[in-house]
C-alpha cells in the first residue's frame, strides 16, 4: 500500500476509533495551586520538573501525545472531532512510522494479519467496537492521567480502558500470566528515568490505526523522562518475536495539559455508531 493510502487509510481508522469518545480532557478549569505560573499568571511548563517526597521525579499529571505533523494538516476547522486530532502521536497512525515499507520488520503472518485488516476500511479496531485499545496504542490518541506513589504509578486512560498498574515495590513479572489487555507492568528508577517492563498481553488490540497487530508474546519497555515541567519523553521498545523480526524503538513526546482532568469514558453508554460500523 502507498505511503499516502496507508496515511489515509490511518486517519479514517482513527476517526473511526474516536467516534463514540467524548472531547478529551479541558472539561474542567481548575486552578492547581501546585502549577507554577508566569506573571501573566498562565501555567510555566518550562519551570523545572517537580520531585516527589522520596526525591524521584514525580510523573503525575494529565499528559496528552504531542500531535503528528499528519494530523495537523488533515483536520478539518469544522470537524466536531478536531479537538480530538490534537492529541494523537504519529505513532498511533503507523508504529512503524520510522520504517521505509521496504524495511519493516514484518513477520510473512504479521503482514498476512495486516492486509486482511486493511480490507475492512478501519471498522475491524477494536476501539470502533466498544473494546480497550491497550498498550501503547491508548498512550498515543487520548489524554489519560499519571497518579504516582513510592509503591505504584497508575495510569487511568480517557478511551474506554481499564486502569493500568506500574508496580515500583520490587515485585518480579509473572512466570506464566494470564493474557490482559493492558498486560503486567513492574518499574524501576534509573536515575530521573522511570524504566518499565510489561509482559502478558492478549493478542487482540492493534498496536496503531493501521492495524499492526501484537501476540501474546509481546515484551515492551517504556523508558519515562519528564525534562520540565510541561514535557515528557517516552522511549518505548517493542519486542514481539512472532510477528517481528526484530525489536524496534519509538521516542514520544507528550505534553502536560494543566489545570483540568481526564473524563469517564463509557463506550457502550448512548452508542449509536456500531449499526452503522457492521455494514459497508
């Protein structure tokens, strides 16, 4: 498939995904006394990063993806979900974003599982059907907000996902753990970087708006870096043996969206769009 038709393609997927979401976050303007301001009493998100108690950087906050260049040009002005488009990395379009198509490292199945994904116009992700999107591809479409403890860092997504656990208390990984959606996620600090590792994942989500899919052997490693206060970088490293040939890195970077909060998001709550989404 074109560059530009996979592109296209991408965004109907996207939009299709985010059909049923409310407009994430900016729901509510509250003034966190904890924010530091300019004199013009606006949020500086150039100030340093804050420390928690125990010293370690603290990640919490409401973080939205910083939004691919792709997005940005195609969204309509008049789009009810232009608000939405802000907050989507490159990476939810085509995680392999950083590949040539002549280089990706597909698997003969994994690119099999592709195409026949691709035939369905985008209304086969799971999203579009009331189901989580998982990791990553939730961190890379929606706001979702960071609540950190000395013991755990916990993630709660806008898009209709369960809560996702980062354990920091030493605990090992499962041996043999039953596959989940959003899989089993023990941490680390190194240095100022939170160093995450997840395995036990199920096999149904795709990992972006293409439809690039995972197994249930999937590895992937998050490296957490809040540089100030108003910025956050992620280096997330996916190792998935059965559909890949190899490991592969992306860089995120994600912005702090201040004074507000993530929303509840009930798919299935009010949905009118599934009837329309099971006929071509």
């Amino acid at each position: 498939m074109p560059s530009h038709f996979r592109i296209r393609y991408a965004i109907a997927a996207l939009l299709i995904a985010a059909a049923g979401a409310p407009v994430s976050a900016q729901w509510l303007q509250l003034r966190d006394p904890g924010t530091p301001r300019t004199s013009d009493g606006r949020p500086n998100l150039s100030a340093p990063a804050p420390r928690a108690g125990d010293g370690r950087p603290d990640l919490s906050g409401v973080w939205a993806a910083e939004p691919s260049e792709e997005m940005i040009r195609s969204r309509p002005a008049d789009d009810p979900l232009n608000a939405e488009l802000l907050y989507i990395s490159r990476y939810a379009l085509n995680i392999l974003a950083d590949f040539k198509p002549a280089d990706e490292p597909l698997r003969p199945e994994a690119a099999a599982l592709l195409r026949q994904r691709q035939q369905s116009d985008g209304k086969d992700i799971p999203t579009s059907h009331c189901l989580p999107g998982g990791v990553p591809f939730s961190t890379l479409i929606a706001p979702f907000k960071i609540i950190q403890t000395s013991k755990v860092v916990a993630l709660l997504l806008e898009d209709n996902n369960p809560p996702r656990q980062i354990h920091l208390d030493g605990r090992a990984l499962p041996a043999d753990p039953w596959p989940s959606w959003m899989g089993y996620s023990v941490g680390r600090w190194d240095g100022d970087t939170l160093a995450v590792e997840t395995v036990g994942f199920n096999d149904r989500p795709w990992l972006d708006a293409l439809g690039h899919p995972r197994s249930e052997a999937m590895r992937i490693v998050e490296r957490y870096h809040r540089r100030d206060f108003g910025h956050m970088d992620l280096e997330l490293t996916i190792d998935d043996a059965k559909m890949y040939t190899k490991s592969f890195t992306v860089k995120v970077g994600y912005r702090l969206l201040p004074d507000t909060d993530v929303l509840e998001s009930i798919c299935a709550e009010n949905e009118k769009d599934r009837s329309h989404l099971d006929h071509k």
